[in-house]
C-alpha cells in the first residue's frame, strides 16, 4: 500500500535528542551566527528526584540560566492580539513552554499541528493548563500580520494560554536559529516537531506534532518536576477526555479507518457533533459522493485549482483554515470513508452545528 506524507511524517518523527543536535544546518547559512554550544535536550524522566530540589548553589543557577536566560534570544516579537513582546522576558521566562513553527498560508501539516495541539491543550487538566502556555512562532513573519494570526487562532477556538507570534524576519530568524528550526527561505521545509521548555530547571525536551495525543500530554507533565514526582508516587490522573466537541473515543485498531481519521482528521472535524475548525462530516458521503470525497481527501489543492464548485464553496466557507494535502492515498482516502460510513457514526445523533455542513 503507497505511503501517506502523513505516515511519513508519523514515520520519521524522532526520539528525543539535544536541541541544537538535531538541527544543525551548514554554517553557510547564517556566516554571521557563531558556532554554538549544544544544551541537552533530554526526554525526561520520572525517577530524578534531585529535580525537584530547589537549587542551592551559584554553579546550579548558572548551568540552569545557561540554556535559557544566557541563551534564549530576548528580542521583540508581537503576539496576536498586538501585543509587543520580549521573547525572553515577556514569553519564555519562568513558564513552561510548548513552542511550535508555523504559518498561517501553509497548505501541508501546519493545521493539522496546530488543530492537534489544541486537543492536547484541551486534555490537559486544570492545573497543568495553567501553568503551561503554547507558543507558535511564524516562519513567515511578514505577511504573518497580528491580525492574520488572531484571525488563525480564532479558527481554532482558540482562547487563552496560547501566543501565536510574528516579528521582523531578523528576530524570527535568530529564534528559529536558536531553536533548532533552520530550514532556511525554505518554508515548506520546517520542521514539525515540537519543543517543550521548562525555564524555572532549564529542562528542554523535544516531541512531535504528530504524537499520541496521551503520550504528549504525558510528556508536558513530566516538565514540572512536581508533577514527575506525583507521578512516581501514584497513577497519574487520566487526561482529560476534552472539553471539544466530538473529542473521539481511544483508539480501536479493529475498526477500520478509525486511527487514520484520529490522527488525519479529527483535530478540525466531528461526525455528528458540529463543526469544528472543518465542516462536521456526518453524512458527507451521502450528500457529496463517495468519488467526490476520495478526490477531495486525496488532492484538495487540485481541486481547489480547478474550481471544483463544492471545493470553492468551502474555502469561502471556510477562508482562514483549508483542508490541507497530507499527500493521502486513494487507500487511506477508502479507510477513512469506510469510518466515516460505520452505521454506529451514521446514526449517532447530532448537535446544531454553528454553520451548515458541506
């Protein structure tokens, strides 16, 4: 069976490693940048009880200001309210921090990633939620107004607890450099991956986007050691089910279609339950056909370009946020219709959606 971009990316989604390891581009590419030093970026781990200890000594101070402070840049950025930002001071200091690239034109994985970790933020329960802030920085600064990431958050119901960031393309550039994110003029090459940060121990770590939503959530815990310790010390509490509309059930691999739809689709769209980011797909085979969907699924950029009617009645419908192309099969395209047809789907009843469905 061809290989999705999506199970590509699943694919080649990397363990844990150092920050500046994983990403180190050529030297060319920022000749005024000096060599830099490489701060560990280790998964962590449940059993460091020497975390939760409060420092004691000038030399813990300094090796914890090392990878924050002293590194982190701590130039002005703009959130999306309009909001004029330090980077360090105004965002990143004494938090932890779940920073991911995006932009707001990319027709690939940036919505899926965001619409993912908007149901991690929604799992998250209380406590943790308000303590944690996410942090989406745009690669594309320039056309990446305030107003047009508002108009980008929105889109994802997205209310608090979350900045999504622009600036001049100097500053972006020297985040992103710091960072790790060194895909150069080459947006459509950013990485998807995301790094957690916790200021107060200067702990980084590192995960995906395209993670199980359970193990991320487990993952952003772990970064307070506090919250590492409960978890040694008792089951850690069940992430919550979402506070989303449609938040779907654990996932059953006998039923067919399922995981793909969880991890393709289920971040901008319910079946049964209102629209989401997306149009609620309950009954979409019916009303556009099976053929329609597969082409849709599969290619939606090619029919967007070809004024395919029902495809331009959805970018309309939908201006800020598109179906972005995963690069899906017609295979995965035939396992996601077979989920979206399960007679148990297909009677479940639905909620007044705030628009009409597609």
């Amino acid at each position: 069976m061809p290989k999705s971009a999506l199970d590509v990316a699943f694919a080649t989604a990397l363990s844990v490693a150092a920050l500046i390891a994983w990403a180190q581009g050529p030297a060319a590419s920022r000749p005024a940048q000096p060599e830099l030093s490489q701060p560990e970026l280790s998964q962590p781990e449940l059993s460091q009880p020497e975390l939760s200890q409060p420092e004691s000594s000038q030399s813990e101070r300094s090796q914890s200001e090392r990878w924050g402070k002293e590194y982190l840049p701590n130039v002005p950025v703009i959130d999306h309210n309009g909001r004029p930002l330090k980077f360090y001071d105004d965002v990143i200091k004494g938090k932890i921090v779940v920073i991911s690239f995006v932009y707001t034109s990319c027709k690939n994985i940036c919505p899926l990633i965001v619409a993912r970790l908007a149901e991690v933020q929604s799992m998250l329960s209380e406590d943790v939620a308000r303590e944690v802030l996410f942090v989406s920085i745009s690669i594309d600064p320039i056309p990446d107004t305030p107003p047009k990431l508002k108009a980008y958050a929105d889109a994802f119901h997205i209310t608090s607890n979350w900045l999504f960031l622009t600036g001049t393309p100097d500053d972006i550039d020297l985040i992103r450099y710091k960072l790790g994110e060194r895909s150069g003029g080459v947006i459509v090459q950013h990485r998807n991956e995301v790094l957690l940060y916790n200021d107060k121990t200067s702990e980084w770590a590192r995960d995906s986007g395209f993670s199980d939503h359970t193990t991320l959530v487990a993952n952003i815990r772990a970064m307070n050691p506090q919250w590492r310790m409960a978890a040694t010390a008792q089951t850690p509490p069940a992430a919550h089910a979402g506070n989303h509309a449609g938040a779907m059930p654990p996932v059953d691999l006998h039923v067919k279609g399922q995981a793909l739809f969880i991890k393709g689709c289920a971040g901008c769209h319910t079946i049964g339950h209102g629209d989401k980011v997306g149009p609620d797909l309950k009954g979409v085979v019916a009303r556009r056909g099976r053929d329609w969907v597969s082409s849709y699924v599969t290619g939606p950029n090619k029919l967007r370009a070809a004024n395919d009617p029902a495809a331009v009645e959805l970018g309309l419908k939908y201006p800020t946020v598109r179906m972005p192309d995963l690069g899906l099969a017609e295979t995965d395209a035939d396992d996601i219709i077979s989920y979206l047809q399960r007679p148990a789907l297909a009677a479940a009843p639905a909620a007044p959606p705030p628009h009409a469905v597609p």
